[in-house]
C-alpha cells in the first residue's frame, strides 16, 4: 500500500481544536476567581492556550506538506468493517436499555459476524445465541451483575 | 524498611485458597491475552478490572498482577511463532526468536523466554519490595508543591517520549488534561465543563474510558486487519532449558534486569522500550554481534528478560507516588482506586498489610507464569490460532458488558463506545493514547497540588520553586524535556536523510 499524507487529518483537528480552545476561554472566564480557591482559571487558561499554539503549528505543518504519513489509506472493504463495527457498537448503546442484554447481543453478534465476513450461518447463530445467555447467566448468578433485562423486565 | 513478618504474611494471604486460585486463572488469561497479537497486557487488565469489583481488594488485585506480568511475557510466544509480537513489549524478540523456531528450535526459544521474563520480574518485585518503602516514607516528606512538580515531571516525560510526532503526544496530553477538568471543581466545588448534564458532574467515568480507549479501540483496530492474521504451523519440542545454557546467559540476565528496571521507574516509558534497550545492549556488547539476528539464544533472553524487569520498575512509582509508570500500571491505578485504594506513600502509611500482600502477589505472579508457560507451551501456541471473527466480537462484548458492570448505567456504556472509536482514530491517525489517559491522571495531581500550594502560600507562587525537593524535580522535568525533544528531532531529520 503507497504511504498517504496525513494532512488533511492533521487540518481537521487543528480546525477541532480552536473552537474547543475557545471554549474553555469562554466557559473558565465565567469561573469564580477568589484567590482563597488558589486561582482555578489559571491552569485551563494555561492548556487552553497551549492547545491554541499546537493547533497552530499542527496547521501551518499540514499547509506546508511537512504532515507525517500513514502506512496506506483506509478504504474498500478495510473501511466498510470499521464503519459497520462503529454503527453496530453505536446501535447497540440505544438498543440495549429497551430490548435487553441478550435480543440485543444476539442480534449485534450476528450482524458483526456478517460485518467480518462469517458466512457459516449455522456457526454465526449458534454463536450468536448461546454466548449471551452464557455471560448472562455468568454475570447474574455468579457474578452478581445485573444486566439490562429490557423486554424481560 | 520492608516489614518481613508482614511480608510472610503477605506470602501467606496471597497463596491461600481463593487468591492462588484468582492469581492462575489472572495468569493463563494473561499469557493467551498476551499471545494473541493486537492483544496487550493494558488492555486485558482493562477489559477485566470491572470483574474484579466484586472481590476482596487483595484477590482482585492478584488477579490483575497475574494478567499483567503474564501477558507481558506472552508476547514472546507469538514473536517466536509467527514472526508478529503478541504485545508491543515482545517486539525485540522476534529478531532472534522467529529465526530460532526456523531453525526448528521454537520449543527451546520459548523455554528460555519464559525463564527469562519470569527471571527478570522477579528481579524487580523484589527491588519493589526492598526499595518501596524507603521511597514512600520520603515521600512522606512531600506536600503541595512537592506533589504538583512530581505532576509537570510525568508528564514532561509522557508527552515527549510518546510515538513519532512529540507534537502530537503534546496535543494528546493536552487533550487530556482537559478531560481530568471536567466535572466539578477540586476545591471551590463549582461544575466545570459539564454542559449542564449531570451525568459529568462527576467527570468521565475513569474506568469505561480506560477500557474504551485500551480495550475497544484494540478491538476496532482488529476488525482493520482481521484477513491478515497469520497462523502457528511449528511444532514445540525441548521447551525445558538446559542449566548450562541458563548459566552461560547469567550475565545477560543480570545486564538486562538492571534496564528493564531503570526504564520501568522511569514514568511513562515501559516494557516497549526496555526490550529494545536490552538488545542493543546485548548485541553491542557481545563477542560475536554478528550471530545476533540469526537465532541465538542471547537475542531471545535478553529482551524477554527486560520487558518483564521493566513491570516492578513500572510498579515503584505507581504504588509509593501515585504517579503510573505505564498505560498498564495507569490502569491498575485505577483498579485500586475503585476498590478505595489511593496509591501513594499514605496508603504504605495506612494499609501497610495489603501493600505487603501486593509485593508478595508480584513476586508470586512471576512464578506462576514460568510454571503455566513451561507446562503449557503447545496450548498457548495452539491460542494464536483462534479465529478472530469469533475472538474480536468477544472483545467488544467483554468491553461493553465490562464498562456497564461498574454503576450499572447505560451512561458508562456510552463512554467506553465513544473513547472507544476516539481511541481507535487517534492510533490511526498517529496519536498516541497514552499520554492522553496518564495526563488525565496526572493533571489532576497538578491541578489540585498547585492550587493547594497557592493556598497555603496566599496566592504567591513562589512557593513552586523556593522549596529544595520541588525544585530540583522542575529542573530535572525541564531538562527530561528539552532532551528529548532534541533526541527526536535528530532521529526524525536522520529518518528523512535515510528517505
């Protein structure tokens, strides 16, 4: 895989990073300030600042073709993983509380599966199922851990 | 001085019933977690410490000491095997590791890794156990201002010596010191940065996040290269070193204990730096530098040995200072907290018992890696071959349920997902984590020693530099700082020469 340049990832953060700068600017300006509570602006006002110059730096690095480079791009099916894996853990957040620990597992665990490129149908719902129940049955009984029981409540 | 009646003592609790059993089972867990490449020790203490909770301090603590020490000698398996380091530590071992097992000589290669890792951690939890608590009781020494020059010392060092770009590693730390601010204030309890919701009064949620940024962002990692993975094919005979073969690598042994222990106290480098300093101490002073790179057994002892020293000097500033010598360390930092732990010279002060008991589960730990390594050698082999679209899967499962177990909110959950990807993309685009997970640690340490120290000095911040011990830390931080950045900048102009 040819190196590829990091720049325009090093621009995207550096355009991240000022308005957070600015931020903690605004928010800590709002702080008290009574020397009793030793100054709590100083050091957000301190990192904030030196954020601002790194950022600056970072910019003027990427601008000037001076971005370090990555072994290959992510792209094609590499990033087609990455991107269901993301969804998937995303999904799985919201899902979770409202049908519970193992529909939802078994569900995120099947279509993972076909995410990596399982297509052993019988092994992907076999797996699906029976791992759920047993870290369901792991954590509730011997562990002692409840988890999300959603639909089964 | 170690208290030796308390430190039999601390033997005895730590080979009793339940906490022998915890200490092989956190021990075979660590090994596989190690031989599995892409697999770290931080990472199997991370997706663990949840699991610990329920246990006495001590047990879940053994546990965690047993998945430390062995996955950083696990590493060493896969390095031998298939020519990839199981952990980032194992790196070095490959150079004489892999041309060994070509030879037909993998059993002996991982004999002599595992006699040498558990040779060198031994040798630097005894150091831990001698030498703690003479640092905790200076420390006991230190105050306000004391602590926050301690604070600028670790991070000067985390922010410069981490990955290729100290910039970066800066931006990192930076990043991180800012996530340490939110929540509500140490000392005049206003929120900070919280955006009005409650869930931030009390920060980011420590835990979740280490496992999201150590543990799921390994996970994300996996699912990039999960084609690629390759597989075991040699066969393992002759594991048991010959003592004549051990004898004649004694000074090896000794010459690479000493690194892994210097490089260990030093914070924020570890394991994956001393194997490397060990080897190229190793080949320089050889007699025949030439037959290293070809599979001798000097190439393989001397790292193995340093990576697992590197885990007792790692230990000391953790334990005695508060301040983690690793990622790894960082983390079980925070497994002691959440069992109500403050690493530190008060907790040698206050709980000098279970202090004890840790040395003697170190030391114990380095044992029973050796026993289980040397036993079951073709079974951990057999591990590496695990499919991982089974294994990766199980890694974001382990993660999720982990960080849900600590408070039993979904809140936690959504903080190891979304440090999770973070953690992800800041590897993938050469940011390294570490500085941002030590720096959150190591800032508030500053943060709160410095407004402590303006207090008690009212308001005048001369006090920073007027006290001898606080001083001569702030000279010894800036000095770590400008070297390093020097050092970095003739490696990286010499990188673009070769280019």
């Amino acid at each position: 895989m040819a190196p590829v340049s990091m720049k325009k990832a090093d621009i995207l953060v550096a355009l991240i990073l000022v308005p957070i700068s600015l931020y903690v600017f605004y928010e800590s300006g709002k702080w008290p300030k009574e020397a009793l509570i030793g100054a709590p602006t100083l050091i957000p006002w301190g990192v904030a600042t030196c954020l601002l110059f790194a950022a600056g730096i970072l910019l003027v690095k990427a601008l000037s073709g001076r971005a370090l480079t990555l072994a290959g791009k992510l792209a094609g099916a590499d990033r087609r993983r990455i991107i269901g894996a993301a969804l998937l853990a995303g999904a799985y957040v919201f899902i979770v509380a409202r049908l519970g620990f193992i529909i939802t597992t078994f569900f995120f665990l099947l279509f993972f599966g076909l995410v990596l490129g399982e297509r052993r149908w019988l092994n992907l719902i076999l797996f699906a199922a029976v791992t759920p129940v047993a870290i369901y049955v792991i954590f509730s009984t011997i562990l002692n851990v409840p988890l999300p029981p959603g639909l089964f409540r | 001085m170690v208290d030796l009646a308390l430190l039999a003592k601390g033997f005895a609790t730590v080979l009793s019933g339940y906490n022998l059993l915890a200490l092989i089972m956190g021990s075979f867990m660590g090994i596989i977690i190690g031989a599995i490449p892409g697999l770290t020790a931080t990472m199997g203490i991370a997706l663990l410490v949840p699991f610990t909770f329920g246990m006495n301090p001590i047990t879940g603590i053994v546990m965690l000491l047993g998945i430390y020490t062995g996955a950083i000698y696990g590493g060493g398996i896969a390095s031998i095997l298939i020519k990839t380091p199981g952990t980032p530590a194992a790196a070095a071992t490959v150079f004489d590791g892999y041309p060994m097992a070509q030879k037909g000589m993998a059993g002996k290669a991982i004999g002599i890794a595992t006699v040498a890792s558990g040779i060198g951690g031994t040798f630097t939890a005894l150091c831990l156990t001698f030498f703690a608590p003479i640092l905790a009781n200076f420390a006991l020494r230190f105050s306000a201002p004391e602590y926050f020059a301690l604070a600028v010392f670790g991070l000067s060092v985390t922010v410069t010596l981490a990955g290729r770009s100290p910039l970066k590693g800066f931006i990192s730390g930076a990043v991180g010191l800012l996530i340490a601010m939110v929540g509500l204030d140490p000392i005049g309890g206003f929120p900070r940065f919280t955006f009005g919701m409650v869930e931030l009064t009390g920060g980011f949620s420590f835990v979740p996040m280490l496992i999201g940024l150590f543990a799921l962002s390994e996970g994300f990692r996996q699912v990039e290269t999960i084609l690629t993975a390759p597989k075991v094919k040699a066969v393992l005979t002759e594991i048991l070193p010959k003592l004549r073969e051990l004898k004649g690598l004694s000074v090896t042994f000794i010459r690479s204990c000493v690194i892994g222990l210097i490089v260990g106290i030093t914070p924020a480098i570890g394991a994956e730096t001393s194997c490397f300093v060990s080897y190229s101490e190793a080949k320089r002073t050889s007699k025949h530098p030439e037959l290293f790179g070809t599979g001798i057994l000097e190439g393989v002892a001397a790292p193995q040995t340093a990576e697992n020293a590197s885990t007792g000097g790692d230990m000391l500033p953790m334990l005695t200072l508060g301040i983690p010598g690793d990622a790894a360390t960082a983390v079980l930092m925070g497994a002691l907290t959440i069992h109500n732990l403050q690493p530190g010279p008060l907790l040698f002060r206050d709980h000098s018992e279970l202090v004890h008991q840790i040395f003697g589960g170190m030391i114990v730990a380095n044992f029973m890696f050796v026993i289980l390594g040397l036993t079951f050698a073709r079974f951990f082999a057999r591990v590496i071959n695990i499919d991982r679209r089974c294994l990766v899967p199980m890694i974001f499962i382990a993660c999720m349920v982990g960080s849900y177990s600590i408070n039993n909110v979904l809140y936690d959950l959504a903080t190891c997902v979304f440090f999770g990807f973070l953690g992800y993309l800041m590897i993938r685009y050469d940011y390294p984590v570490s500085p941002m997970v030590l720096a959150q640690i190591l800032g508030a340490m500053m943060e709160s020693n410095f407004r402590r120290s303006l207090v008690m000095s009212r308001g005048d911040p001369s006090i920073l530099v007027t006290r001898p011990i606080a001083l001569t830390i702030l000279i010894l931080a800036a000095f770590t700082t400008i070297t390093a950045i020097r050092r970095q900048r003739r490696a990286l102009r010499a990188q673009a020469g070769m280019q």
